[in-house]
C-alpha cells in the first residue's frame, strides 16, 4: 500500500511511516521480529526523503550547487565535478536515512540493507513475472542511483546484468521535461501527454519527431548516448520548439518514445536470440509504446510490471534482502508468479460504521442481499455507480475495488463523470474492464498476452468500439483494459456478469475512486467523504447502497 492512500496527500514522499505500520498490523509482526529492511536506491533525491527543513539544509544546498555546475557547465569535467558532489552527498543522505529508519522502528542500523534501484526495478519485474528461464529483462525509468536503463539475463538460476546507460542519455528525462515544457507536472502527468498524442496527425508529429531522434542513439550492446545530457533536456525543447504546436509535441515526444524502445527491444532480442520480456522502471507505464513492443514479430511472450514506477521497488528490493539473507546475491527465489493485486487494506462496512459519517437526510442508504445485482441493474439504467468493497488494489489502477462503474456503449457519460467527480482533462480517456471469456470480442490481441492490470493498450474491434465506446481513447480507437479473471475477483465479476445479462454487453467503464488531484480513497471514512463532496449519486459500500435524493 502506498503512503499517500492513508495520508491523503498525492505522491506522498519520504519514510512511509503509516504504511509500514499497517503491513506489519496486518501481518502481526512486530517491527523487532524483522531480518531486515531492504532499501531500494543507494541515492534519493534529498527532496524526496526528508522533512522541509533539512531540504533546505546546508548539505542539501551543496548538492544542488553540484547540479547547477553541470546544468550551467555541460562539459565533461563539470560533469565530473557534479558526480563528486552529488557521490559525497548521496552517501552523507543514505546514513541519514538509515538513522531515520531505525529509529522509527527501533531497530539497529547493521539491519539495513541497501541494494541498486535498477536492480531492484529488474527483480520486480522478473519474480512478478511467469518467466523463470531464458527471459530478457529490461528497465527503463527517468533516473535510479546513476542509470536510465539496464538488459540484464538469466544465466543458471541467477539474474545477470549485461548493460546499462547513464542517466545522461534518458528517454524518461527527456519525456519528463516535455511534459514540463506543455505546461504539465512533471513525474506526474507524462500519461497526459501520452494521451494527447494520438490527436496529432503522424505527418505533424513526424515534425518533431524529426529534430528530437536524433538526440538518443541506441547502440548494438543495448546502451543509449546521446547528443545532449537529458537531465537538462528543457534548455533543447526550449530553444528548438518554441512555438510548436502543443499537440505535435505531445505526438513527436511519444513518437520518439515508441521509436526509441521498439529500436532497443528489436536489438536486443536478436541478438540473444530470445523471444521472451519483461519490461519495469516508469517509463513502462506508457501503455501505448508497450502496445508497440508487444506487436513487434520478435516478441512472442511479454510481462509488464503493473505500476512499474518506484512503487514497485520494494517488491524486488525484498525478495533482493530474502536472497542476500540466504547467502546468495542474485539468487531468484522460487516463488510464483504475481497474481491478483487487492493487496491493500479492508474495512468493515458495516451499518453503524457508515451510519457514523452520515450527517445529511439527503444520503439514503439501504441493504442489499445481493448488491452485485443492485449494481449492475443501476449500470444497466445508465447510472454511475461508486464500488468500495474488499481489499483496495496495490498500485497506480482501480481494479474495482475503489472504482467508479459505468456503462460504456454512450459516450456522454465521459462528460457526466467528469463532470460528477473527475474534472479530468478533456482530451483524456478512461478504460475498461472486460469480461475474460468476452475478451476476444473486444480487443485485438493475436498474441494472447494476459492483460488484467491495465498496463498495456490493445487496439479494438468494432464491436468494442460499439460496446465500450466511452471507455476507449476517442481519436486512436485503443484501450487498455482490466481482463477480469472470476478467480480473482468474484463479486466484481458478479456485476460484471449481471451487467452481461441485462444488456449484452460484457464490459464496463472503470475509473479510480477520487477526487481530480486527490489518491484513491483507502478507508469508508474517505469513500462517503468523497461521494458526499462529489456530484456522485450511488454508492455501493459493502452490501450497503447509500444514494443521494
Ligand atoms: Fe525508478
């Protein structure tokens, strides 16, 4: 579970305290009964760890001196220099951080172990995966202790690195600064940009394209170099696209995007002459170029990490600290693959649990002995209805747990729930879940690549473009669906399979429960304060439908 869900502040940095304690409560372990505590990074941005006043410390300052000499200097000592600074701040911050640990849980320092982010990244990845043999491995994010992108192998029963690129040459830094550059948040809003790119037509978006290629150069071992340090791509985008309209870009940074990993990919599986990926590191999250890499002939089999940002470190980084505690550094455990991902944590919806934050007449609530069914009847008359229920899903996706439902096939509802509760940016589309034995009818996917954690586009086909209209990218026809296995979630598949019934139609709309700019909600208390401060009219909590009037 993520930090932010119990804080309420969105991308929440630093010591996830109150995560912490919540595994450990739901585990029921004491925090003396650990082995270890694993660290993915050996280098966090200081920004990203601590509290306001020692970002503005002096050993922060420092640091950022040593950054502004490479930005301002872009020579290959400045680089140099920078490297000393930002070396010698990095290990004065690891020690703080450790203390920082241990004294949040009362443990000895000598318990904490510090392994590499892109490794970390490389075991999530692979262990989550299916693939326990002849699998490539590839990450790629904005920047982790140093690198932009590592291809590592499995060689007898171990995981082996066999390349890596400086963050110098990083296609997640130069996406990172567009997105700054559109007038977007950066590390934040780069899907926004994905989803503007389609609207582009190619012969624009070529364009930029044309003058942005050249900048990364994938070389036959796998590495990137580029023509200039990416970290400060701004000072390019600046005095190259100045007045470039805004949706070109969008559709050239993208462009480049989908060029530059097809490229990577291709080599690499020709050259070790595997057939097999697994992809991690945030720049994974870019649903549409992962819809490229799996139409490439090369790729036969392919898993990417769901949530493949840092989120997902600390799944590696565990398994890494489990390894190293049997002795063995890149051991890979034998454990299977990952499953469904309502990992998080469950509350009691009971009457007098909701009654308790009920405090206006106009909120009606009512028990259903079989609210699945109660759902999909309000779906089926075209309403929009919020689901809490079970487990909340680890990671960036509602999976149907914190979600807003809605039926797909009329596409004013994007507008009736943008309007209710998400405030979203007009151009953005929302996504479905899909029925798993109703899947061949509604996405292209020759390959039958398992896709039940919206982590990669499919294109559609006409009756998907029929059925689930409003849960598609309107200007490229693609969706990146939740494929809904009953295993893994029976009473959602229940509405799902009720909804099926009533109307044929064997898909739904789903979208995070939360308000534009908040997390996803976590606990009742933030799903009735979110339905009563939103235009939403039904909420299904547990077996209890409260509806407005
Ligand atoms: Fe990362």
């Amino acid at each position: 579970v993520s930090e932010e869900r119990f804080t309420r502040i969105k991308n929440q940095w630093g010591y996830p305290k109150e995560a912490v304690d919540w595994c450990l409560e739901h585990e029921g372990i004491a925090a003396s009964d650990l082995d270890s505590v694993v660290l993915a990074s050996y280098h966090l941005p200081r920004a990203v760890y601590d509290d306001k006043k020692t970002v503005h410390g002096a050993a922060a300052r420092i640091a950022y001196w040593g950054t502004e000499v490479e930005r301002n200097l872009p020579s290959r000592g400045a680089r140099f220099v920078s490297k000393v600074y930002r070396m010698t701040d990095g290990v004065m911050h690891l020690r703080q951080r450790k203390s920082l640990i241990a004294s949040s849980l009362g443990l000895s320092e000598d318990r904490i172990i510090v392994v590499d982010h892109h490794e970390a990244h490389a075991y999530t990845t692979l262990l989550c995966s299916q693939f326990r043999k002849e699998t490539l491995v590839l990450t790629m994010d904005g920047e982790g202790d140093g690198l932009c992108s590592t291809v590592s192998a499995i060689e007898e029963d171990s995981l082996h690195r066999l390349v890596s690129s400086s963050y110098t040459s990083s296609l997640g830094y130069l996406y990172r600064w567009t997105t700054k550059y559109l007038g977007m948040k950066p590390n934040e809003h780069e899907y926004k940009v994905m989803g503007l790119a389609p609207y582009a037509a190619a012969r624009d978006a070529f364009k930029v394209y044309r003058k942005m290629r050249p900048l990364i150069k994938t070389n036959d071992d796998g590495s990137f170099t580029s023509a200039i340090n990416m970290r400060y791509a701004d000072k390019w985008l600046k005095s190259e696209l100045y007045g470039t309209r805004f949706d070109w870009v969008a559709g050239g940074v993208q462009m480049v995007a989908e060029d530059v990993l097809s490229t990577w990919v291709a080599t690499l599986l020709d050259k070790y002459c595997y057939s097999r990926l697994a992809l991690g590191g945030g720049v994974f999250m870019n649903v549409k170029a992962n819809m490229v890499l799996s139409e490439l002939p090369q790729v036969e089999q392919l898993f990417v990490m769901p949530s493949c940002g840092d989120e997902s470190l600390a799944i590696g980084a565990a398994l890494m600290g489990y390894g190293r505690l049997r002795g063995r550094s890149n051991w890979l455990p034998d454990i299977p693959p990952l499953a469904h991902l309502y990992l998080g944590p469950e509350y009691e919806a009971s009457e007098s649990n909701i009654k308790r934050l009920i405090n206006t007449r106009s909120i009606e609530m009512q028990h259903h002995t079989d609210i699945d069914g109660a759902i999909a009847d309000l779906l089926s008359e075209g309403k929009v209805v919020g689901r809490f229920s079970g487990r909340a899903e680890w990671g960036a996706r509602a999976l149907g747990n914190r979600s807003i439902l809605a039926r797909a096939d009329n596409i004013d509802v994007v507008e009736e729930i943008n309007n209710m509760i998400k405030q979203r940016d007009f151009w953005m589309p929302f996504a479905p879940t899909i029925l798993s034995d109703r899947e061949s009818d509604y996405i292209i996917n020759p390959k039958h690549f398992p896709a039940p954690y919206m982590i990669m586009a499919f294109r559609s086909s006409r009756l998907g473009q029929r059925d689930l209209r409003a849960a598609m990218h309107p200007s490229d026809r693609t969706l990146r669906p939740q494929i809904l296995d009953p295993n893994w979630n029976p009473h959602y598949y229940s509405v799902l399979k009720q909804f099926e019934k009533r109307t044929g139609i064997g898909g739904i709309l789903n979208t995070s429960f939360n308000l534009h700019g908040e997390p996803i909600v976590n606990s009742i208390e933030d799903a009735v304060s979110t339905f009563s401060r939103s235009g939403l009219r039904y909420l299904a909590l547990g077996e209890f439908l409260l509806s407005k009037s």
